[in-house]
C-alpha cells in the first residue's frame, strides 16, 4: 500500500515542486501491580485498505500496555495521564503533554497511574501514530529538503522525548492527523516528522548499548528482578534479597544483571527511586521529606546527593524547571 503513497507523493513533487517545500508543509508518544518490565510481546500491526499507518486515540482502561515491541516507529503523545515509563534500558515519569518517538523494535511500556486507566474512567487519553520506518522510501527520504524528515527517523532508534514549549505545535498537529481523512494524514505526517526532526530541545532515552533479551529464560529472570524493584522500591531492598530471587550468589547476580541490562543493580534502583520522587515533585503537594520517604530513602542528604546525581538538580530546582519548560 505504502509504495502506492510513494508513487504518488513523488508525482505531485514532480508536478509541483512547491507541493513538497517543507516551509510550507510547517502549515500541518492493567495498571498492574507490577507490570513494568515483562516478558517483551511482539505486537504486529496491519495497515487498513485505506491507510498505510496506524492513528489511534485511547481513553481510559484501553491505555493499559505491557512491556511490548514491535517493527513500526511510534510516535505517542500523552494528552492525559502520568505515571512511569520504560523505554530500553531508560526509566523516567511522564505525564500530560509528553510526547515520545520510539524506534522500530525497541521494547518499552508506560505503567500509567490508575486514575488515568480505571475501570469506567475516560480520565486519561492517549494519541498513537505508528509506521514503517521505511514508509516514506529512500527517493524521498534522499531529496535535500527531507533533512528533519531523516533526522527524526534516524534520532529515534533509542527513543526521542520531545521537551519544551514548542511541543506544543507538535501536539496540535497529533491533533488534527487523528481527525484528518486518510489522504490528509499522509501530510500530516510528513509534517510532524518535519517539526519533530528540527525540534531542538529533545533527550535520548534509552542507551546505545541496551541489549534487547531474545532468550526467554533471561526475560523470565529479568522480570522477577524487575517485577519485585518496581512493586518493593519504597522498601529496603538489598542485592542478596534479588539474588535468592534467581538462586544466584550476590557476585553471579551483579555480574548477571550488568551483563543482560548495562547497568548495576544499585543504579537501577536508584533510577527506579528517583523516577518515581521525579514524577511525586510535580504532581504533589507533599515537601521533598515525605517524597523521599515514599520512594524508599530514610535520609534526606542522601536522597539530595543521589537526586542530583541522576537528574543534576536538586529536587526544588527540578520541579521549578520542569514545570516551567514543559508548560503547553
């Protein structure tokens, strides 16, 4: 279907190289207990008679997601909700007007918070657009003016979330492709790929070095440890604990993990911990006390030290920036 699409971009390009000025084109990323790391679910996705990508918007019990994959570029934007993403070996907060590219075959899930996914609640709402990396063919792809479209499509291999103010015409462009008709979204698309490809304030997110697990014994091993940090993090955890988990010594289970995730146990667990005060700093009213107690830390100079270290700011100084940068 899509080399149909190709066809007939390249023949209004042809016919009429204004068509294709991307100046002009500017015109147009279960709630269950412990789910977030699982065993990784190849999900397939069919293209329609009418279209060759998919745009869906989901509310509610419908945004719930396992830790999953798929060979389709995702872009996804959070219009509602909050909660704690995976995205590779990257674990970070999300919440309304996040909006996240995700390359093709790289595992990720987002644990919404339960208010957004509750049964009967269409308090939480998501916008999901997926296609084939190479959906839009190489010809165009090469054509000079196409150099955000590549940017975009080459940037996103380890996960791209987008920051800042200007997200915002990115999300209103999300918007209209969900309400557009089929041969609208086509340019739509182009568009966004074009404002996402030249948008400056972005983070990587997952590592170059994350090492996607094919054997199901590891993925098996991996979800006890992460299902058992994700549900316990508020909790004293100690390295031999997770050990018993695998029947692995303290020195094979360190060697083990580092080798299967790129990283130690006790940077995952920080992570996991300051993700969590991270999402806690922007949605509470709770003092950064009581935040570091709920994510597991009994001294506050403790919890500073490893907060900046992760996020190099102090917790104060995080939530001010994040909720003026991220403002839509």
């Amino acid at each position: 279907m899509y080399d149909y699409i190709i066809l007939f971009v390249n023949l209004l390009f042809t016919l009429n190289t204004g068509f294709l000025d991307f100046s002009k084109l500017l015109c147009y990323i279960n709630i269950i207990e412990i789910c977030i790391v699982m065993k990784p679910a190849l999900r397939q996705i069919t293209a329609t008679p009418t279209s060759s990508f998919l745009v869906r918007k989901d509310k509610g019990s419908c945004m719930i997601n396992n830790w999953h994959y798929h060979p389709e570029i995702e872009i996804l934007y959070i219009k509602k909700s909050s909660g704690t993403w995976l995205v590779g070996d990257h674990i970070g907060h999300f919440q309304n007007g996040d909006i996240v590219m995700i390359g093709a075959n790289l595992p990720h899930c987002f644990r919404h918070e339960p208010a957004y996914v509750s049964d009967g609640s269409n308090a939480g709402e998501t916008i999901c657009i997926k296609f084939e990396p190479d959906i839009l063919g190489n010809a165009l792809l090469q054509l000079p003016e196409a150099f955000h479209l590549r940017s975009a499509i080459a940037r996103c291999g380890c996960g791209l979330q987008l920051k800042g103010r200007h997200r915002a015409k990115i999300a209103a462009l999300i918007e209209r492709i969900w309400e557009a008709v089929p041969g609208r979204r086509l340019v739509l698309l182009l568009s966004i790929l074009e404002e996402i490809g030249g948008h400056k304030h972005t983070a990587l997110l997952s590592s170059n070095g994350f090492m996607q697990l094919h054997d199901d014994a590891d993925r098996q091993r991996i979800k006890l440890v992460f299902d058992y940090t994700f549900s316990r993090y508020s909790e004293k955890i100690t390295i031999d604990d997770v050990a018993q988990l695998l029947h692995m010594t303290r020195q094979s289970f360190c060697r083990y993990f580092k080798s299967r995730t790129n990283k130690t146990y006790i940077r995952f667990l920080m992570e996991v911990r300051i993700g969590a005060a991270c999402r806690l700093l922007v949605e509470d009213e709770n003092n950064v006390t009581e935040i570091s107690y709920a994510c597991g830390y009994n001294n506050i100079s403790h919890f500073n030290h490893q907060f900046k270290s992760i996020t190099g700011k102090h917790p104060l100084e995080y939530k001010r920036d994040y909720l003026d940068n991220n403002a839509i």
